[in-house]
C-alpha cells in the first residue's frame, strides 16, 4: 500500500491517527501498568461497552511492537515541542524544497508505516497457522487467532459479541483455549426472528456490563453510557461526512490513492478508536476540517470524470494494492464497510432513553440489516450503500475460507446487473501480497468498462 507521502503529510491529523495507531505498545503498557486499567481485546468495532466501563479497548495488533521508521518517532516528540499541526507544515515545507535525498526521507516515514502495518498482519497470519488455526478459517480470522496466541497474555478481558459468521463465533469460543486467564465477557445476540429479541438482547448487554462492574470493581451508570454514546456519535459523524460527503463528491482535498490510503487506515483505527475515545474523536473533527477547508481553498484533484468503485467487503482482508490500480487507471476507489454493516449508526442519549436498550437496539439493527443478516438482506445492504454512494462499479473482494459473506457474491452479482446496470467483479484473496498480478489483471479487465 504505497502511500502518496507529498499528499498526506499536509493532513496533520492523519499523521496523528497512525502515530496514535504504530505507538499503542507504549500506550497501552502505561494504561495497565501504570495506571492500573484494565485493557479488553476488541476484534471488531464493539468498543462502547469497554470505554463506558473506563477500561481501555484494545485491537490486538496493536500490543504488537512496530518497527518503526525513526523519522516517525522524531516526529512524535517533536509534536510535543511544536504541535502536530507545526510538524505537517514542516513536512510539506520539506516537501516543496523538491530536495530529493530530503524529499525521499519524508516518504520513507509514510511508507515504512503502510509497508508495516501490512506486514505485521501476515505475521499474525502466519503465527495463526503455526499455532494450528483451522484451514476453514478467513485471513482476517487467521490473523486474530495469531494476534491473541501472541499477545492475550496482556489483556484482562476479551469483548465477545456473537454475529452472523459461525468461523467468527467458533473463534470466540476457542479464545478460552489459547489463554483461559482473561475473561470472557460475552454479548449473545438472538435470531433476529425471534419476536422477543430486543427484550433478550437488553438483558445480554446488562449481563456484559456486570462483567464489566466485576472486571473493574466500579459501577457503571446510565450517564456513563451516554457520555460514551456522546463522544462515539461524533466519532461516527465524522465518518459518515468523510463516506458521505466527501469521498462520493466530483472534488477531493488530495488525489484518490491517498484518500483511499486515508480510508483504509479509519477501517482499520475505529475498531478500538486507537484506545482513547476523546482523543480519536478529536482527530476525527480536525480530518474533517482539514480536508474541508482544502475543498474550500480548491487545494486538491477534481475527480468528476473518475468511475468511483465501490470496494467491498475489506474488513476481513484485502489486497491494498487494489485501489492503487483503480487509480492508476483512472477510477477512484471508495471503501465505507462500516456505514455498509450498520456500525456507523449514532445512539440516542436523551435521559428519557434507556442506553442499554438503545445500545441492544444498535446490535440488533445491525445484526438484521448488516452484519448477522442472510445473503438476501446483506446483498440488499450492498447495492443500498452503492446506490449511497453513486457507485459506478462493484469490486467483490472473496476471502479464501469465507463461507458467510463470500458465497453471497453470485446473487449480489445478479441484483446489482439488474436493479443498478453497474460493472461488478469479484477478487479473490487469501494474503496480502499474494496473487498481486492476478489482482491486477482482474482490475485492468474491470477497467476497460469504464
């Protein structure tokens, strides 16, 4: 994934979110040691409980020690001298120089951080197989079970929400197994047929946050939900003004390859928020006003008479390299799985609203119309967010060993040919960095259409 390093250096908030992102060993370390938090292990965005609760929610991954770039790590302390914002117009200032040797440091930063966090994933990949992981399991489910036989020594609980995937469930359980020492605390969502399922769901949620009261030793109160709600509503607003708003517009505050650069990063940092809420949402905010006021300025590309293609499902792996091409030749690659699994969905926090009920609520919307729902709702769900987005194409991506999103491509295949008269392709995948050329030739075949 080889980031425009001239364009993203200009977004001090970008910078923020993956320093935030590649120094979480540091963090964390200081959360639990120091100051004696617990930290839970969160393998999809089903932060809000943990944060409520005043421990900290942590993506595995990131208890991992990054080999980062040295230039990245002066830029962290200079930001405690200069600020952020100071450090991004230093970088761009470098960068206009046109220095080369000077010129090429400045991408070394960037890159070196894409290049890791790509290789750090098929580390855990491969610590996933060693450790035995069944060969029916996706990448991005291989690449959990190697991030907790690396690191679940260090966490005090795992967030366990049941969903649609029975591989994704069976992996949930088998965390006991790799290490029985951190609690389980466990969100069971019901069939969505049953007529009593937000009833049952409330009462999961409230049984998770006695786990939690048991964890901590504190109470956790009505007001320490919707302070949570609060600040996650404005994470989740900021979000959908990036999908919305701004990726699906005819200009961008910098070329398409760097925005997806910029998306794919989100995907991967609102799973735990980078373990701190208020400084995520912050970041957040200060992307959406950055990019915004480049628009405003006309600083960046017109993309009018680039096909956007919408990319599609990535939370469980993907090649990067795929929205490099579609750049290169001439499309503008969009990614929003989030907002397609119903995860973006703001929660009501008025004090006439019961926060356990409208978080079970939450669940459940996204378990019938997201991510636990069958092939028809889910492909439902996918030419809905296409249509959102004025996609011009679909690019499927089939995990190797997916058999609850993967197999419902035929039928989504067939709807979005009849119902959006759209190109749609799908990409199979099974590690980063493997098949890269097929991929390539895949996606240069789509292209033509356009």
């Amino acid at each position: 994934m080889s980031l425009i390093a001239d364009e993203i250096v200009r977004f001090s908030s970008v910078l923020k979110i993956a320093y935030n992102f590649l120094t979480g060993r540091a963090y964390l370390k200081r959360k639990k040691f120091r100051e004696k938090q617990k930290l839970v292990s969160v393998p999809l965005p089903f932060s809000d409980l943990p944060f409520a609760a005043g421990t900290v929610p942590v993506f595995p991954i990131r208890m991992h020690n990054f080999k980062i770039n040295q230039y990245l790590t002066y830029l962290g302390t200079a930001s405690n001298i200069f600020g952020w914002k100071g450090v991004s117009n230093f970088l761009s200032f470098v960068k206009n120089l046109g220095i080369s040797e000077v010129s090429k440091i400045v991408d070394d930063i960037i890159e070196d951080v894409i290049r890791e966090i790509n290789e750090k994933y098929n580390e855990m990949y491969d610590i996933g197989i060693e450790g035995g992981i069944s060969s029916d399991f996706c990448y991005g489910l291989k690449s959990l079970v190697g991030m907790n036989l690396s690191k679940s020594r260090n966490v005090d609980a795992y967030m366990n929400v049941t969903i649609r995937c029975s591989a994704f469930n069976k992996y949930l359980e088998s965390l006991s197994a790799i290490n029985n020492e951190p609690r389980p605390i466990w969100i069971d969502i019901p069939p969505r047929n049953i007529g009593n399922a937000l009833e049952l769901l409330t009462d999961n949620v409230s049984h998770a946050l006695s786990d939690f009261e048991q964890l901590t030793g504190n109470t956790i109160s009505d007001n320490m939900l919707r302070n949570h709600f609060n600040i996650s509503n404005q994470v989740k607003r900021a979000y959908n003004t990036i999908i919305y708003d701004i990726s699906a517009s005819d200009f961008y505050p910098c070329n398409p390859a760097t925005f997806s650069e910029i998306m794919s990063l989100l995907n991967i940092t609102f799973i735990d928020y980078n373990s701190n809420a208020t400084r995520y949402r912050d970041n957040m905010n200060s992307l959406v006003n950055e990019m915004r006021e480049r628009i405003r300025k006309h600083i960046g590309m017109d993309v009018s008479d680039m096909p956007r293609i919408f990319v599609t499902p990535i939370f469980g792996g993907w090649e990067p390299k795929t929205h490099d091409y579609i750049y290169e030749l001439g499309g503008r690659a969009l990614y929003a799985d989030w907002g397609l699994l119903k995860l973006l969905e703001e929660l009501p926090i008025s004090p006439s609203n019961n926060p356990v009920e409208e978080y079970a609520r939450f669940l459940l919307n996204a378990t019938q119309t997201g991510i636990g729902c069958d092939n028809d709702k889910l492909t439902d769900s996918y030419l809905r967010m296409a249509k959102e987005l004025n996609a011009d194409g679909v690019v499927f991506i089939q995990l190797f060993g997916c058999h609850s999103i993967s197999n419902c491509y035929r039928m989504l295949r067939d709807k979005v040919r009849k119902e959006l008269e759209i190109p749609i392709t799908a990409i199979t995948f099974n590690k980063i960095g493997e098949n890269i050329e097929q991929v390539k030739t895949r996606i240069g075949a789509f292209m033509e259409m356009f």
